[in-house]
C-alpha cells in the first residue's frame, strides 16, 4: 500500500469515530430527556446491540487463511516475504535507528 493510500486510509476511520461519538451522544441525550431514566437504559441497550450486530459483522470469516497456512502454503525453497536478501539488508541497515536501551549518564552508569 503506497504511504499516501494509508495515511487516507487511516484518516478516515480517525475522522468517522469523533463523528459518531458526537452524533451518538447528542441523539442519546434527546432521548434520555424526552424518556427520563427508561430511555437512558433503552439507549444503553440499543449500543450494547448495535455492537454486537457490529463485531458479528466485522469477525474475520474462517475462510480467511492464516500466517501458518501462508507459510506452509510457500514453496519448497521459497523464502518467506519478510526475509530479506543480504545484499538489500546491507543497502538497509544504516538506515534504521540504534537498537536496544540507550545510555544512562550519571552515577549509576558503569
């Protein structure tokens, strides 16, 4: 995925959330003046559904093969794809950050 179609794919999810936070809780709101208490648990129990209704709906199906079935599905002598060459490693490698704990300065640093 190209880093500008995954900054707009997270930009939408990022934006919708707040959005409906605030839709949410203003129509809850409505309600639970017009209604009292009784809308307030109506409400309560309209989200817990909806979020049911939700992750039913957003379950990976079982169709969907995993990490263990790529790997055994790779052929013989094929390397998995986060496995790089030694020769682009090299080329990477001084690209990225220090590993590990940095250097403490003070008294306690051996």
């Amino acid at each position: 995925m190209l880093p500008s179609r995954q900054a707009e794919a997270m930009a939408w999810p990022t934006s919708a959330i707040p959005i409906g936070i605030a839709v949410g809780s203003a129509a809850a709101g409505q309600i639970v003046d017009m209604a009292r208490a009784c809308g307030g648990y109506a409400c309560a129990a309209a989200a817990m559904l909806a979020c049911q209704f939700g992750l039913t709906w957003l379950t990976v199906p079982s169709s969907v093969p995993s990490l263990a079935v790529l790997i055994t599905a790779m052929r013989k002598g094929e390397q998995p794809p986060w496995i790089v060459p030694d020769e682009l490693w090299a080329r990477i490698e001084p690209l990225l950050p220090p590993s590990g704990r940095p250097q403490r300065q003070g008294r306690c640093s051996p």
